[in-house]
C-alpha cells in the first residue's frame, strides 16, 4: 500500500505550523459566519488549499491527516491523477450541453459501466442525477411508476438524504428533519438489525429483527401495497451500523416474493469502500434497483440509479433527468475513478485498511472502557462510545476526543443516532504509515 506513487506531489506527511485552526482559518471562517447561514455546520474550520492521497492541506499551510474523504468521497484520491486528466481535457472541450438535449459518450460509458459492474448479471439500465438525495428520490419514483404502488419502507437508523423525501425517509430528527414538516406520505419504518444494541443479544439479532419489520409491515401497510424498501447495506450517518448477518438476503426474499422492489442505497458504501465494490456483494444480495453517488466521481457531483430493465424502462419519455444530470465533466471523473479502483486495485486496499485498523481498535476497546463497539468493513469502521460500563451513548466523550484528535492534526467525523459513534473513511490510497499515525492520535486521545 506504501507503494502508492499516484495523487499529487503532496508531502504525505502530517505537518502543524500553527494551532488548528490557524489564524489565516479563523479570519475565513469569520466571513464564513457573516456570508452561510449557519445551517450549513463546519466539523472542522481549517479552510483547505490543497489535498491529495492520505493528506488535506490548509490556508496556514497545515498538513492534516484525513481520515474522513470529504465523507466518503475521495475514496481514489483527493484530485487524484486520472481524474484530474480526465476532467481537465473535457473541461476544454465542453463543459455542458445538458445529455436530454445533445448527448454525449462519456455518460453512456459510465451507464455502461455501472450496468456490468454492480451485482447481478440480468439486464440492467443506468441513469445519472447530481447526489445521492436525488438518486434516492428517483429510485422511489422508478419503483412507485412500476408498481403501481405508493409505499415505502425504510429502516431504524436510516440515511438516505436532506430533500423533502429523502429527510423523510431519514430516521434521526435532529438535526435532519427538526422544523421542516410536514414530511412526504406513504413512509413508513421499521426495526433494523442493529447487532450491538439487540435486546436479546447479537445472536438473536437478525431473525428477530427481520421477524418484526416483516410483521410490522404486514400489519400496518399491507405487502401488496409497498412499492419500495429501501436500505443501506451498512447504515452511515446512522453509526455504520453492519445489519447482523441473514436480515439483508431475509428483506430480500420477502421482497421478491411481495413483488416489492428492494432499493439498495450504497451512496456512502458503494465503490470498493467497504473491500468489495459494493456492500450488498459480502451477502450475495442483487438489489432491484441501487443507488450511488460519493465515491463514484471523486469528488465532482455525480450520482447514479441502476436497475433492472423492466423496471427502469416503464418510465416514459422525459419522466426523469435533470438540466446538469451526468454533466460531462463529472462523468469524465467517473470514468478515471472506475479505472483508479481498477489499476490500483482499491478493493483489496480497503480491505487492508480494514486489516490493519480493526485489531488495532480492537486492542484500544481492551484498553478503554469507554469503547463499547468496533464495527466495520474494508475502509468504513467505526467505534460506539459509551458510559463505561454500560451501553448508555457517550457523545460528550466522542466531542472531546474529535476536539484532541483535529488539534493533533487528525481530521475525523462522528456518526450515529445518538451522536455516539467516530467513524473512519480514510481515502483508499492513504499510506499506511498516516493510517499508523492516525491510529496513534486516536489512541492518544482516547488515553487523555
Ligand atoms: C446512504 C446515503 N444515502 C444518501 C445520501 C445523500 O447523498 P447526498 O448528500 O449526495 O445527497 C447520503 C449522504 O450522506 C448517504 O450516506
């Protein structure tokens, strides 16, 4: 993994010249303050200049270690080298025509692309939208056209979006629906198999879990009335929370016989994240329809909705798109991001990400009782802080120790519905000696 020569001639090394945040920082993010509502939330006010492999580079000339990948979207790279390629030529060629007006190959290739490589060998079609949200919201569409049907499952602990359907199909109010009711009908929710947190135990966790979201669905809504269910394989912004083993093939069996389409949302797992290139593989699940965005363009907008082609071809024309959807630049970056994941082989470095941090946060939860759970695949782990002792949320511990790990120059995110949990998505080709480094801050932190 050491081995990695791409990304720019950026020092991979981890470098403070000042305190975090420094002062040429501090004075930005005052304009920032009297410029964006305060809505939009900052994690960590360092303004960037550069970034590159494992490193973000600020205004003061700070080298951070980033274990977060802009959530889990440089996954290749900050500007790594074959998108930068890629997107500078087409930026000189053309930069729009909109694809519903004058068409373009890239976006073809990309669909192309997509078709094959996500699971299942049946007949599939691609369309491009700008983000995640609005893959969500499309998939829905595709589903509730197809079917006939209006309903729409979603899960304990869910993420799927800030847009008026997909915040309602989010779990966690605050601080993503608190204030913006009335929500979109027809979305209802069930329990997730969330193995830590199961009343009767791990073990029991799955059949349990999947025993009473089919229940409830019975009851409430009826099968034959559900168009969707739509689920990520392993919940983000949620906790990255891993659904015990058997509940996803269980939701999925029950969809295929209810003719229900199952919607895989892996816009936070997709894209060798997880050391498969998409989550739902680890199981064997095919989705009908999955979703993607983040990791697919390497940080340009971009997001995708591939599914079956019976499904996808019952819209009719014009029923979807969008004025920037599958905009050339942002395919061009899809494209070298595809041949990045191919050439560097970034499925086997997630997993040897995974490799060398799950033992290592594993002899921390030995150290530390504070650490309630390890959890993760490949490059998306995280740890559940908790009252030592019991599984009671420690957010408060989780504030204080992100606060000592961006001072030492270790830029992390929190997760989790009870605000509990640090997750760590460092790019795919971070030099393992930073990803030892960072290792070492946490430690650090969590030792204080
Ligand atoms: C699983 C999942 N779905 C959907 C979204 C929404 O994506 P976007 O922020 O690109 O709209 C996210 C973003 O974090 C996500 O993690």
């Amino acid at each position: 993994m050491s081995t990695y020569q791409g990304g720019p001639a950026l020092p991979q090394e981890r470098r403070l010249v000042t305190e975090i945040p420094g002062p040429k920082s501090r004075e930005l993010l005052a304009r920032k303050q009297a410029a964006v509502p305060p809505g939009i939330g900052t994690t960590l006010p360092v303004f960037v200049t550069r970034a590159g492999g494992g490193v973000v580079v600020d205004i003061d000339g700070n080298s951070l270690i980033d274990f977060g990948s802009g959530i889990a979207v440089t996954s290749v790279g900050n500007a790594a080298p074959r998108v930068v390629e890629r997107v500078s030529r087409q930026v000189a060629d053309f930069t729009h025509t909109c694809f519903m007006v004058t068409p373009y190959e890239s976006y073809v290739e990309v669909c192309e692309k997509l078709n094959e490589l996500t699971p299942g060998d049946h007949e599939k079609r691609t369309f491009l939208v700008n983000s995640g949200a609005e893959a969500v919201e499309n998939a829905v569409k595709v589903a509730r056209l197809a079917t006939g049907r209006q309903a729409v499952v979603v899960f304990d602990h869910g993420y799927h979006g800030r847009t008026l359907l997909t915040m309602t199909l989010t779990a966690k109010n605050m601080p993503y629906k608190q204030g913006f009711g009335p929500f979109a009908p027809e979305v209802y929710r069930v329990p997730l198999a969330y193995p830590y947190r199961w009343p009767t135990g791990p073990e029991n966790c799955a059949e349990e879990a999947a025993a009473q979201a089919i229940d409830a669905i019975n009851k409430q809504i009826g099968a034959g009335n559900v168009a969707a269910v739509v689920i990520e394989p392993i919940a983000g912004e949620g906790g990255f929370i891993e659904p015990a083993k058997g509940f996803l093939p269980r939701i999925a069996e029950y969809c295929r016989e209810n003719g229900i389409v199952f919607i895989a949302d892996e816009v936070q797992t997709g894209f060798a994240r997880t050391g498969q290139l998409f989550a739902c593989e680890d199981e064997g699940i095919v989705p009908d329809i999955i979703t993607t965005a983040k990791g697919i363009a390497g940080g340009l907008p971009l997001a995708a909705v591939t599914g079956r082609a019976d499904l996808l071809d019952k819209v009719h024309a014009g029923g979807l798109g969008g004025t920037y959807g599958g905009n050339p630049l942002a395919c061009e970056a899809a494209l070298g991001v595809l041949e990045t994941i191919e050439s560097e082989d970034l499925v086997a470095r997630a997993r040897r990400i995974g490799e060398i941090m799950l033992p290592r946060l594993h002899a921390m939860q030995e150290r530390f009782d504070v650490i309630g759970d390890v959890r993760g695949r490949g490059a998306m782990i995280a740890i559940e802080l908790v009252k030592p002792g019991t599984k009671e949320p420690n957010p408060e511990v989780v504030a204080e120790i992100v606060r000592r790990c961006h001072a030492e120059g270790l830029l992390v995110l929190t997760a989790g519905t009870y605000g509990n949990v640090l997750r760590f998505l460092p790019p795919l080709v971070m030099p393992e000696h930073l990803l030892e480094e960072g290792l070492a801050i946490l430690e650090k932190a969590l030792s204080a």
